[in-house]
C-alpha cells in the first residue's frame, strides 16, 4: 500500500467515528491505518475506543500491543 492510500484511509477512519463513534468497525480500521503510517499513539487512541465499544475483541488487543510496543521505543 502506498502513503497516500494510507493517508486516505486513516482520514476516512478518522472522519466514520466522528460521524459514529459507536462504529466498531471504524474504530479497527483507524487503529490499522494508524499502523501502516507508523502513528502508535494515534493508533493506541483508536484500540481503546474499540475496547470501549467491545472488550472481547480480540483483533484489537493484538492491534494495541503493537501501538503500545511502538509508543514505548
């Protein structure tokens, strides 16, 4: 994927859970498009707003212990 691409999928992520923020989905995707451009906090903020909506997602654990691992080098 390229930079725009992920730049273009993090806005649209960004824009979907202010529009919905009880979009599980939108949330993930945020969190995922916040990995590919190398944004750990941004990508941490979205993994608890998944959390939030839904504990037991498992996706989402794995996706915040990359975004903390990335936060804490």
């Amino acid at each position: 994927m390229g930079k725009t691409f992920d730049t273009n999928f993090y806005n649209e992520s960004t824009d979907e859970v202010r529009l919905d923020a009880s979009n599980l989905k939108a949330w993930f995707r945020g969190a995922q498009a916040s990995e590919l451009l190398g944004l750990a906090e941004q990508g941490l903020y979205f993994c608890r707003g998944a959390l939030q909506l839904d504990p037991k997602e498992s996706p989402v654990f794995v996706n915040k212990n990359k975004h903390q691992a990335g936060i804490a080098k």
